[in-house]
C-alpha cells in the first residue's frame, strides 16, 4: 500500500468508520494507535510518516492515540474551542453546486462542520478535486459579528455550522 492509499484509508477509517477498528471515537476524536496498527497491518512507522508527510496535515498523532483534525461524519465532540476568524475567509466547490449555495449558503453536507480556508490558493485546491474550481469569499468577519460561532483545527482549516448566503460573495462574472 503506498503512503497515499494508506492516508486514504486512515482518513476513512478515523472520519467515517471507526467502528470498523472496533473503537468508538473517544472526546475529542482520539483512537488508540494500537488499534489502527493492527487494523491496516502496517507499522507504527509507516503510520508515523504518513502523519507526518500529509500535505494537508489531516492527522494528529500523540503518544498512543491518533485523531483525524476535522471532516468526520459520525458523532465526534473535537473540543475545539471558538476562535475569532479573520474578516474573510474561502471556500472552494465546483459549478454545478452554485445554484444549492446561492439559495441555502453553505451546509455541513454530512460533516459536523462547514470547513473554510484561510486563503484563496488552498480553496482553488479543494474546489479543483471535482473538476474547475469556484472559489468563494465569506464574510467571516461579520459572520462572528452576528454571533456565528468558529473553531480553528489543528491544521489551519476554519470550521462552522453552517454559512447563509447573505455572507457568501461570488466572484465575478458568477453572479446571478
């Protein structure tokens, strides 16, 4: 299995299935190491690189325990603390999803957050996975102004429950 296949699989494994190691998530999304090892017949090592070479730093490993930072879609209780975003932050999707965002904004879509970037080239790369790239501007800043509530990962992306359209800024020549 290459170091992708297996950031693949761990991705799912602790975002999607952790019953699949035999482990319920405990608070803040940790599983035990052990578990995973044993799970993907791969050694601490192997899981140790992976951690430490994923370009989007998706993984926390400490000690005998590994979380996913963000993008789970079972129960999991992160406690991530709010934070203050920055005026603007950015979302990357493709075309086809304008029209459902232009009327209800931004949705988890399964997930327990809405994830926001802190720049515009790391939402181009989100967006690009589905083809051409729509980035949009939310207005964070008034967001939080109007009692939005946002948390920071562990890896620099910005979490919320939901973004409404009023806060969304297309760019140009995507108007209605």
């Amino acid at each position: 299995m290459t170091d992708e296949q297996l950031s693949r699989r761990l991705a799912y494994l602790l975002r999607h299935a952790p019953g699949d190691l035999g482990v319920t998530l405990e608070p803040g999304g940790w599983v035990p190491v052990r578990a995973v090892l044993r799970h993907l017949r791969i050694s601490r090592e192997q899981l140790a690189r992976v951690v430490a070479t994923n370009h989007k730093q998706r993984y926390t490993l400490d000690g005998e325990r590994i979380r996913a930072n963000q993008g789970h879609s079972v129960p999991v209780e992160l406690d991530l603390a709010p934070a203050v975003p920055p005026a603007q932050l950015y979302h990357g999707t493709h075309p086809a999803a304008l029209p459902a965002i232009r009327r209800e904004g931004l949705r988890t879509m399964g997930r327990h957050h809405v994830h926001l970037s802190p720049d515009p080239q790391t939402a181009r790369r989100v967006g690009a996975r589905r083809g051409t790239p729509v980035v949009l501007t939310v207005e964070a800043g008034a967001m939080h102004a109007a009692g939005h509530v946002f948390y920071l990962s562990t890896n620099g992306v910005w979490l919320t429950d939901a973004v409404p359209p009023g806060f969304l800024v297309l760019p140009p020549g995507l108007l209605p």
